[in-house]
C-alpha cells in the first residue's frame, strides 16, 4: 500500500506527512508536488528540505503551462469562483500520475488541510472517489497553522517558508492566486511590488486578447452592488487614497484551495471561452 500526500509545500502537507510517517514506513510514503511553474524559489527549497529531513521520496509532477497560460488557452479570465488553472495544472495532473501509477486498492491519498478547515473536506473526497482520501490534520491533537509555524523552527529546526513570512496566508504560486480577495493583493503589493505589477500587466494583456473590459479577477461590494476592479485599478487606489478601502475588503484574502475545491470537467467547459460572461459578476 502507498500513501501519497498531496505536497503543496505548506505547513499543513508538512504536518500531514509527519502524522502518516509515525504510522507507515518510509518506503511506502510519496511526497507529490505539483508544480504550477510559478512558484516562489523558497518553496523549492522548503519542499526539498524537508523531504530530505522526512527520508521520503519526493515525485514532482507539471503540466508545463502557467496559470497565465491556462487562462488564454481556455479563453477566460479566472477569479474568486472559477479558476481552471486549479483543475488543469493540480487537479487533472496528479489525477493522471495517480491512476497511471496506483489503482483505488493500492494507495491511500492524504490531504493536509486541518481541523478548522472541515468544511473542505466533502470536495476531494468526491472528486477522488473510488480513491480513499485522508485528512491527518483534522485529527488530535490539534495544530494551529501558527503552532505548526513554531514547530517547524523550535523543534525540526527549518526556515519558515518565505512567503509566510511576508504575511501570505499561502505558500502557492509565488505569492499570487486568482482566487485571492483585496487583501491578499494589497498586501502582496506592498512586499512584494514588482510581482504585482507583472500581474497587473497580465491581467491587462488577458482583458485586451480577450477583447473584454467588463473582466476583471477582482470585485468588491460598492453601494449594496458586486463591482468590478483591475488590478491596475486598486494599486492606483492604494497608493493615492488607502483610506478609501472599505474594512471588509482589507480583510478579504482569499487563497488557494486546489485540491479542496469541487471541479468537473463540464464545469470546465462551460465556463471557457470569452462568449462566458465573467461568473462572479
């Protein structure tokens, strides 16, 4: 029997791996990154590290397109609600070494999101199934992502991955996600500024191949209304007038959620091609 955790390469996958390795042998355990290639260069090497301190083989996994990539190819600019690049570049790939490599039978698949993410359970569960889904941080004794944080230095003596601290509620895609919210995006302006603005660039050059500028990855609610806002816009807002920004948007991080969200592959579809009207206007 395998036992294959899904390896982001945050704190909860970290923790998670370290609970199936007190139970199984090391030779029976995988660590699987998927690498949307793009992300942040301390992820690699938090991920190396502590396969290397775990003694685990670590398998990594791509599909060779950014998101960015993904948003063209599938003719849509991803936000809050749909993002495909979540299914094509996590989903579809590690669904493809999974069951190349393992039938139902033969592994177990483990998650790390932990016990104040309950909630997120019932999707993967659904989307692996016959494939038998595991979550190690939803079971005593509970960890919370600071005390998991604390551990990391005080006891395995590891760095804190770069983008924890920066503020990042995530250790995915080098800071961005289209799911984020307002404040994920304020905060990685202000840490991380040339990044957001190759982003902001991005977001643009999608709007105008697209030929549609009623999309945009964020919205806000203004005067009881869903209104949307470019990247390019907020920056200018936050760097003129940041007293403008309601509190609800400065608290609204967001974040990735890959393997915890609920996709098929007709969700996908009708939710490509520019004829969609942005889902989450």
């Amino acid at each position: 029997m395998k036992h294959i955790i899904f390896y982001s390469g945050g704190i909860g996958s970290y923790f998670a791996a370290k609970r199936v390795i007190e139970i199984y042998n090391r030779e029976d355990i995988i660590l699987l990154f998927t690498d949307t290639m793009m992300e942040d260069q301390d992820l690699h090497r938090f991920i190396e590290e502590t396969s290397i301190k775990l003694g685990v083989e670590l398998v990594t996994i791509k599909d060779g397109r950014t998101p960015w990539d993904v948003a063209r190819d599938v003719r849509f600019l991803p936000n809050s609600r749909v993002a495909q690049c979540s299914h094509l570049l996590k989903q579809k790939v590690a669904e493809k070494y999974i069951k190349q490599n393992f039938n139902p039978e033969e592994c177990i698949l483990y998650l790390g999101i932990d016990w104040t993410e309950e909630h997120r359970k019932k999707a993967p569960i659904k989307n692996w199934h016959p494939y038998t889904v595991e979550f190690p941080m939803c079971e005593p004794p509970y960890l919370t992502k600071i005390e998991m944080l604390n551990k990391l230095v005080n006891e395995d003596n590891i760095q804190v991955p770069e983008l924890y601290k920066l503020g990042f509620a995530h250790n995915n895609c080098g800071g961005f996600c289209f799911r984020a919210g307002i404040g994920h995006f304020k905060n990685l302006l202000e840490k991380r500024p040339e990044l957001y603005k190759y982003h902001e660039e991005k977001e643009l050059e999608i709007r105008e191949y697209l030929q549609r500028d009623d999309i945009t990855i964020l919205r806000r609610r203004k005067n009881g209304k869903n209104v949307n806002i470019t990247l390019r816009e907020l920056r200018i807002e936050l760097e003129n007038s940041p007293q403008q920004l309601d509190l609800m948007d400065l608290i609204d991080h967001g974040g990735c959620g890959c393997f915890v969200n609920e996709v098929s592959d007709e969700d996908l579809e009708a939710h490509s091609g520019d004829y969609v009207y942005r889902a989450n206007k």
